[in-house]
C-alpha cells in the first residue's frame, strides 16, 4: 500500500488548536492528516492545569455548542468543577475546572485517532508549498511532501523557540521538547511578516513535599455542571482541592535577591510578554510595595505528584528559583520537579489574517492560537474550530463562518485579533466584551446550536435535543408577558405578604418577576399557573429569571447590538473602484484596501471613518454586496 | 439583505453667533415626520407642501413650550438641495434659541449632522457633480477626527475640566468594579458598595446642577434676571408693562401693591432676559409685605443687573435713600431710571450723582429705547462671558450629560440590589457619555487600566 500523499486539509501541530482544527475538518468530511512533532504530547497542558474562568469558560462552552471536542473532554477528565463570581451577576458567571492533564491528552488522543477521515503522523514540518498565493502543501525534515487544499498551522509556541532560564539559554519548547526550526522561515518566505512573543510558567513541586495541611483549602462546587450541554447539570460528587498560599517578605527578599538574574533585567528575552500573567519577577518590578501575592497551589492530576504553583511564574534560574519557593509558607520544604521557564517564540506580526484565520495573504494558509497571539488553551481551541470549520466551508465553496462579536465570545475573539494590532498575548476576558449580558455563559447554546447545526458538527439528533430546551424556555419566558395577574383582593393580599409592594393594576408575570425578590417560583404560584406547563430543571430556570429581571439593561444592549451586527454584514471589497469614493477620507480608504479588513464594524471600530462616510460607504457597498451575494447563490448551486 | 437606512440631520447653516436670522437646515427621510411632532404651523394650509413657508411654532411636544416663532421652507424629495426631504427652519438669530430648537430636533430623530455632510447627500443623490465637490475637498477630506473635535473644541476651559475630574473618578470606580468582575481570583479588593452609593449621590448632585447651569434653552427659560426695584410707586411695574408691550403688573397709585414678585420673560437684543418686578423695599406694614420684601432681596441677590427706579417728580425721602444705599452696595451691574419724566422733576441730580442714569416715563414711552439700548450693552458687556458659559453645550452634547445622568441615576438606585455586573455596565456607560460632553475619548478601554493598576496573576 502506498502512503497517502494527499489531503484536503492538512493541520500542523496537535496542540488544542490543532486538535480542535483536525476534528473539525474530518468531521465536516474533509480527508484530513495532522502532523505533530511528537503524538506523545498531543493536547499537552505545558502551563496551567485548568480550563475555564470568566470569558474563557464562556469560550470553552461556546466550542461545545458548535461541536468543538474540548468542552466535553474536559468535563471528563476534570478534578475539580467551579463557579466564579457567582455573586456578581449573571455576565461574569462563569464555570473554570481543574484538568487531570494526564487524563485529557489520553482522552483527547483517542478521540482523534477514533475519528474517521483523519490521520495522525508524527514528523516536523520545515517548509511550506505556495504556488500564486495559493497553499500547494507541505514539506517535512525527512523531505516527505504533503500535497493539500487547505492548511492549517497551529504552531503554539514552537516556532524558533527558546528557553530562557536565567542566563542559560537554549532552543527548545514546553517539556524539554525540540523548537520547530525551519517553518517560521518558510512562512517569512513566503510574505507572512513574524514577530517575537515571550510567555513563561511556575514550577512544579513534588506534592508529599508541600505542607497542604496549614494552607487554606479550596474545594470545588458540585453542583456546577460541566461546560457541555449534555453535562450542563452534572454532579461532580468526587474533586480534589487546591490550596491557597501567600508571598511575604521572605519571598520579596528572595526575588530581589536574585532579581539580576532575571530574564526581564538581563533583557535577554523580549519584552513582550502577557500583561494578565506576569511572572513573580515581574509583578516586582511593576508593583514593589505589594508583599502579599496569592500562590494557588492547583493538582495536575487525580493521581499525581505534582503541584502546579500558579503565581510563581518565572524564568530565573533554578537556585533562585529554590529561594523563592521555599519562601513561601507551606513551600518551605517543597522539592522542584520541575524548574519553571520563560519561553520566546515566533507568531505572525498583528493584521494578517481575516476573521475566518484564513490568510490575508496566501490563500488556503490558515492559523489559529498562539501562532496568532494569543495565550491560553481555550482561544486556541476556539480558533482552531473557527479555523478548521472555515477551511471546510471554503472548500465546499460556501459562505465563511464568521461569528459575530455580537453573537458569541468565539466573535469577539476573532474579531479582536483580526482588528486590534497587539504587543503582548491576548486573553479573552469579559471585559473584551461590550454585550456580555447576551453573550452569558448560560445562553451558548440558545445563541449558537443553529450554527452548528447547520455547518454540520451539531447532529440532527442532538440539535433537536437543545432546541427544544431552547424553546421550552423561550417559550416560558414568553408565557410570563402573556399571563397576568389582576388585583384581586386576594392577590394584593398575597402581594403584600411578599413584601415587594402591593398590586394596584394588572401586572404580567414578567413585571412581577422584576420586582426585587420576587422569584419564578413565586411568580407562577401567584398565577396559578398549571405545574406540568412550568419549567423545572434550575438550569431552565434560571436562564428564564436572568433574560426578564435583566430586560432593561439587554434591552439597551439589544440596541447596540443591532448598529454592529449591521456594521458586521457589510462585508468589505478589496477593490473597489466607485466615483463616489473619492468623497471619502483618502487615508481611511486606503487603510481599507491595503490591510484587507473583513467588514465595515472594524473599521468603524479603528475609529477610520465619520458616521457620515460610513452612509456613504454602506451605500456604495450595498450594491456591492448585493452582486457578491448573487456570485455565491450561483455558486451554491 | 437589508438596504442602506439614511437617517435625518439637522445642523445650523448659518454662522454661528447672534445675526437677525438663524438657519437651521433638515434633511433626510423623516424630515416631516419630525416637523410635524415640534412645528406647530398656523393657517390650514396642508403641511408639508413642496416649496412653501409656514409661520409657526417650534414647540417641546412633551412640554408644550414654544421655542421660538418661526418660518419653515418645505421641499420634497428629490427637488431639495439635498435630494433628500428638507426643510429650512428660520429662527430669531439668537444662539441660545438655536440651541434649543436643535436639541428638539434631536430628540424627536433627527441626528446633528457632520460638517459637509449635506453637501456628501447632495453629491450622493446626484446633486451636484465630483466638480463642484472636489471645489470642497478642503472640508471633506478632512479627518473624522478632526470633524468631531471641531464640534467639540468650543467647549474648553473650567467645565470641560470639571466634567473630566467626574468622568475620572467614576472610571476609577469602574476600573475597580471591573478588575474585580474580570479576575475574580486576583485578590481585588472588591468595590464598597455603600461608599459607592454615597459617591454616585455626590457625583449625582454636582453634575445635575452642571447640567441646570448648562442646559440648552435652559437660559431662554431662566433667562438673565433682571430686577427691578425701588420704593412703592416709584414706577416699577409701568416699567414692566412697558418693557413687555402688556399689562402684567397690577399698576395702581396705592404704594405696596406689588406685593409679590412678577416674573417675566423677554428677548432684548436676541438676549433672553427674566424681568421681575419686586414689591420695593418699603418697611413692611403687615405680614403680606414682608412676604414680599424678602422676596425682593432674593431677587435682587440672584439677578444678574439691578435696574433701580425712582421717581422724578418727588424729592427723594428716606425710603429712596434706602434703596439707593443697597443698589449702591451691590456688586452687579445697576441701571436707574429716573421715572416720570413727563410730571415736573423735584429729585435733584446730586441725588443720583455718580450712576448711570436714565431721564424716562414709563408711563408715556419716554426714554425707554435708551433704556433698552443701556440695558442691552450693560447685559452685553458684563454677561456675555458668562452667558457663552452657560450655553457653552451643544444639542448633542447636553444628550450625552442626560444619558450621563439617567444612567447614574439608575446605578446609584440599583445599588444592593443590582448586580455588580449590571452596575458595571451603567458605569461604563456613564463615563462614555461625560467622554462625550467633553470631547474626550468615548472608548473606554479599562483592561488596559486594569492592568497598570492591579497587579494581575491568578
């Protein structure tokens, strides 16, 4: 039998990228082959052993609601399920679990080698093949070519990497892995512009060396469901805790101690590191009065031995690194497993590719995660499943996906780094999002299930499932404007019984519900609403309370919703050659063409165009769009 | 998918600053449908006709105040200079009632247009050819940038950096609020929710009174009080009724009549002035009087020039004197009038000496337009900085200290029992609108804040 040299898509890497790009591809029927440098280390947690968070964990829910895999790979492999800021109000509730990383990458890796259409090879891809701007295939160190329509590099940290410790310095990746050497230059070959990024991580300790018992423990909820929609209501009976411990002037002394060594001083790294993460030596130099630094002390795994120090990041070299942690209380006796290391890599310079990952540049290249800049396991994930999706739409000759920033987390991700240039990773956080009230953790599906239905990773059967969910409680919520309560005497006495004021006219169920207190619970029995037509599940429940104790503020938010998700069907042509153009601002106009944004809400958003220019533009483009749509309907056909 | 929506504009077109006239111009889609909400024209002619003028109101629908009078030139689509449905409105030239006119035109639709933007949707409909646009191309390819400050410029100076200290201490809440919402994990001392609330109620109350003093049209409302007083019978309320072409005040020869203090307003010289009449500063004799004694300090305290009237035809007494001792001791802008020219003068000049004074009868005309002449320079000279301060916000911008305003309001009440994520939204809000008021940047990035301030790791 001969190898197959051919692919419709090839992705190169098997990072959470990577993986979610392959499945996506070869799950949308695509013959697809991914290649690693080592099948060992596929979807490979090299930092932190957790998933989720506020606006990550969104991500990682919004992945699952499309059919991306690693919402319900880790809703298997977790230790530890929990709820953050609960208190704070249902845009920032958000769910983070703790990964057995040893469990994911098994679980992960037999899914992959499971699915059918897609073929796993090991080997280091040094060159890739474009011919007219257009992506031919791939080459390998061993001189194999791969031919493929569409390619997908999810490099992570890989590229021309090197290891920073202190002053030793060499080339290598995450777990004493081998740098890719050789693709960055062929990407650089071939027009793609790249820069230097820098990221680092803790050490890890050897758990019998840690006094767990004087430090404060830190238990999950159980309740908290998983990031699936199948796992929305899971009980996780059975989780193990982090601990909680502080830097004190001990620390603060050992870091100063040591604080020439430091790559940051020394300035042999770059200094474009992640601001959301920044290592001890840092947070230093940036806040020298602060003693106190929180340590989470997180498991990487049901049965291991090792302990992740969140907090202590750094890249000092290892005697400093000994000082600094046996600082710590709880730490003083605690052995290093594992150093922890800054790591500088190659990632395209900002403004190269579309909201699709695809290329601005060479057609058929796509990128997604940190080649793409951006750190963390869940915007790699997302843009890898943005990225795979699309190769697969555009082979098929169909309409991108581009989700709307307006629509989901995984919007505004794609948005952002296609719009905004960047000095350091980009984290998706809440406060990236300027309609988080709509885009709340417990709406992902209720926003995105058509999506996935319809691009095909969502099956018949389980798209029915979460749309009649989706309907039962939309449904309910429109019950609630439909049925009202009169002032009988009866009700006024019930109403004042409740202490949120009496009842003077008729008030729907909705407005009862508004009122401070008042719960759905309390709302139908006062409607005497018939028990089999209510909702049940607190999941339901609580999706129906959020939408209507909180219309006011979506409402307003609805508004400004409706101006960008307009802004963002507007599509922009890279040539475009109309009389009336010349009416416009030449410097804005040229900005438009030249860097190939993909609609009119980004350049609104980069603040290029007057609102009067924009009437004209969307005029003009209109009637552009208007024939493009026609193009594509043909053929469609 | 969906057509291009054009919506209204409405701008000044004519320079701005005081002129006999004022144009403001209209045009877009719901023209009509707004002139129809706020121009109450008289006749029965139909409205809107094409290429007519109608005399009318232009009137606050949800208030019923008349703006001003004025005339309104209709033409339809396409025969207007925009192709667009377009209406000229004629205002008094007056900047404050231009003010108020636009920012009812906003209200009710239409949006403050770009500058050039009529001549772009007159090019667009095929008004005018490249040609004559490119003659223009100085004021349209200027940067947006620029086109938004130049709307914003004017404002400059004290109240500009009064709003930017709110704006400032309500971001620094939010930077808290949203440290704290973003990384839940980090540490962040979470936000003092009572000693936010007390900080809203105190940002609330200074911005509100920001927003009295500066309010559009608030002045044609308020207008520049004038007060004028002097002893019962002096003339005062003759002088009124003069000023004001009708007989508002009770005029009787009964001394204390006034016993009230009349109100009322008037355009001198297209500047909005608030006349009232007080009830003179008389001992009082029973307690109505003295109701209106104190009455007349207040006025005199808060008005803006004093006119002092006495009567010419009598030698002053003590109670003349006691006036004159407290125009004297003012420090505002005081005006006499030596009334009842037309009766044989008894007051001798040295009475008076060192004033201004103006000989006139109320009664019979006399002497007013030199009245209104000094009256109007005085405002003019002293009031004019002033004036220009108060007036100093824009349509828009006074849109975006209400929209401040409304949604502090709200945050302020929702406090214990909303969430700190809705909180945090009423907050951003607010700092993009006081951003607005003073043309500062509307974005707010606060991660960016964020970490610069808080030492994020988790």
């Amino acid at each position: 039998m001969t190898e197959k040299r051919h692919y419709s898509v090839i992705v190169i890497g098997g990072g959470h990228a990577g993986c979610e790009a392959a499945l996506a591809s070869s799950r949308l029927g695509a013959d697809t082959l991914l290649v690693t440098m080592n099948i060992t280390t596929i979807a490979l947690m090299p930092c932190n052993p957790s998933i989720g968070g506020p606006g990550k964990g969104h991500l990682v829910r919004e992945i699952g609601a499309l059919g991306g895999e690693m919402a319900s790979c880790i809703d298997e492999t977790c230790v530890q399920m929990k709820w953050l800021n609960t208190s704070k109000g249902p845009a920032v509730r958000s769910r983070r679990a703790q990964a057995d990383k040893y469990l994911y990458r098994q679980r992960m890796i037999n899914t992959l080698f499971e699915q059918e259409n897609l073929d796993v090879r090991q080997g280091q891809v040094t060159e890739i093949l474009v011919s007219d701007n257009k992506i031919q295939g791939i080459k390998l160190e061993t001189g194999i070519k791969f031919l493929c329509e569409r390619l997908i590099i999810t490099s992570g940290t890989y590229l021309n990497a090197r290891i920073i410790l202190g002053r030793e310095s060499w080339d290598g990746a995450p777990q004493n892995q081998k740098a890719a050497i050789g693709l960055s230059a062929s990407l650089e070959e071939n027009g793609i512009k790249m820069r230097r990024l820098q990221t680092a991580t803790p050490p890890r300790v050897l758990k019998s060396s840690v006094d767990l018992s004087i430090l404060r423990e830190l238990p999950g909820d159980i309740d908290a469901g998983g990031f699936t929609w199948e796992d929305r209501l899971r009980r996780y009976e059975k989780q193990i805790s982090c601990f909680l411990t502080f830097t004190d002037e001990r620390s603060i002394e050992a870091v100063k101690r040591h604080m020439s060594e430091s790559p940051l001083v020394l300035a042999n790294i770059t200094n474009e590191g992640p601001k959301h993460c920044p290592s001890i030596d840092r947070k230093l130099l940036k806040f020298p009065d602060m003693v106190r630094h929180q340590i989470f002390i997180e498991p990487e795994g049901w049965k291991s031995q090792e302990l992740y120090l969140q907090g202590l990041t750094t890249g000092m070299p290892p005697v400093a690194q000994e000082d600094i942690v046996s600082s710590v209380v709880g730490l003083e006796k605690a052995v290093i497993l594992r150093y922890g290391y800054a790591i500088e890599y190659d990632a395209l310079a900002p403004g190269q590719f579309h909201k699709t990952m695809e290329s601005r540049k060479i057609k058929g290249l796509y990128t997604a995660g940190q080649i793409n800049g951006t750190s963390g396991y869940e915007e790699a994930a997302g843009q890898g499943l943005i990225a795979g999706i699309n190769a697969i739409l555009s082979l098929r000759g169909e309409t991108p996906y581009w989700p709307s920033r307006t629509r989901s987390y995984l919007g505004v991700l794609v948005d952002d780094l296609s719009t905004w240039s960047r000095n350091e990773p980009y984290r998706i956080t809440p406060g990236h999002a300027e309609f988080r009230l709509t885009l709340r953790d417990d709406s992902a599906e209720r926003r995105l299930i058509e999506d996935g239905y319809r691009i095909g990773l969502v099956s018949k059967e389980r798209y029915d499932k979460i749309f009649t969910w989706k309907k039962r409680i939309e449904d309910e919520i429109a019950s609630m404007d439909e049925l009202s309560l009169l002032p009988s005497s009866e009700a006024r006495e019930i109403m004042s019984k409740t202490g949120t004021g009496d009842l003077k006219k008729p008030a729907s169920g909705a407005e009862l519900l508004q009122r401070p207190g008042m719960t759905y619970k309390s709302v139908i029995e006062l409607l005497h609403k018939p028990s089999d037509s209510c909702l049940t599940a607190p999941d339901e429940i609580y999706a129906l309370e959020t939408e209507i104790k909180y219309r006011g503020y979506a409402d307003r938010e609805l508004e400004r919703i409706k101006q960008t998700a307009f802004l963002e069907t507007i599509r922009l042509p890279y040539e475009i050659e109309d009389e009336r153009l010349k009416i416009i601002n030449k410097e804005a106009l040229e900005i438009m063409q030249s860097e190939r944004y993909d609609d009119l809400s980004q350049m609104v958003r980069l603040n290029h165009f007057s609102r009067s220019e924009l009437a004209i533009l969307l005029a003009i483009l209109n009637g552009e769009d208007c024939d493009n749509e026609a193009e594509e309907d043909n053929s469609n056909k | 998918m969906s057509k291009l929506k054009i919506d209204t504009i409405a701008a000044l077109s004519t320079p701005a600053g005081r002129a006999a006239i004022s144009l403001i111009r209209v045009s877009g889609p719901d023209t009509f449908e707004i002139l129809k909400k706020v121009f109450k024209p008289g006749g029965k002619r139909a409205f809107p006709l094409h290429y007519s003028a109608y005399f009318g109101n232009i009137i606050e629908p949800e208030t019923g105040y008349i703006a001003d009078q004025v005339i309104v030139n209709t033409y339809l689509s396409p025969k207007s200079y925009t192709g667009e449905d377009l209406a000229e409105i004629s205002t008094h030239g007056n900047p404050v009632i231009v003010s108020k006119v636009l920012s009812i035109l906003f209200k009710n639709g239409a949006r403050q247009a770009e500058k050039g933007e009529f001549t772009r949707r007159a090019f667009l409909n095929g008004k005018m050819d490249l040609l004559e646009v490119e003659a223009l191309s100085q004021l349209l390819y200027a940067s947006s940038t620029t086109q938004t400050r130049l709307a914003l410029n004017q404002l400059d100076g004290l109240p500009s950096k009064y709003i930017a200290k709110i704006r400032q201490e309500l971001l620094d809440q939010l930077v808290q609020l949203e440290a704290s919402l973003n990384f839940p994990e980090d540490s962040i001392e979470s936000i003092d929710e009572n000693a936010l609330k007390i900080k809203l109620q105190k940002i609330l109350s200074e911005l509100s009174l920001f927003a009295d003093n500066a309010r559009n049209g608030s002045m044609i409302s308020e207008g520049l009080k004038v007060a004028i007083v002097g002893k019962p019978n002096a003339g005062k309320s003759s002088l009124m009724n003069y000023l004001l072409g009708r007989d508002r005040a009770i005029v009787t020869n009964i001394p204390g009549t006034t016993r009230d203090t009349l109100e009322e307003s008037l355009i001198i010289d297209s500047l909005p002035v608030k006349l009232i009449d007080t009830a003179g500063l008389r001992k009082a004799e029973n307690d109505i009087e003295a109701i209106g004694i104190e009455r007349t300090e207040k006025a005199i305290e808060t008005s803006f020039a004093v006119i002092g009237v006495f009567d010419g035809s009598q030698t002053p007494d003590s109670e003349d004197m006691a006036v004159l001792q407290r125009l004297k001791s003012l420090e505002k802008p005081v005006l006499i009038v030596q009334n009842k020219s037309d009766l044989p003068q008894q007051l001798n000049p040295d009475f008076l000496a060192g004033l201004e004074v103006i000989k006139a009868s109320a009664l019979k005309g006399e002497g007013m337009s030199e009245l209104i002449s000094s009256l109007s320079k005085t405002l003019k000279v002293n009031g004019i900085s002033s004036l220009e301060e108060m007036v100093l916000l824009g349509a828009s911008q006074v849109n975006a200290l209400d929209k401040a305003l409304t949604v502090l309001k709200r945050a302020e009440e929702g406090i214990g029992n909303m969430y700190q994520d809705m909180l945090a939204i009423d907050l951003e809000e607010a700092v993009r609108e006081l951003g607005r008021v003073n043309g500062e940047t509307v974005d707010v990035n606060t991660l960016d804040i964020i970490f610069e301030r808080f030492c994020i790791g988790k």
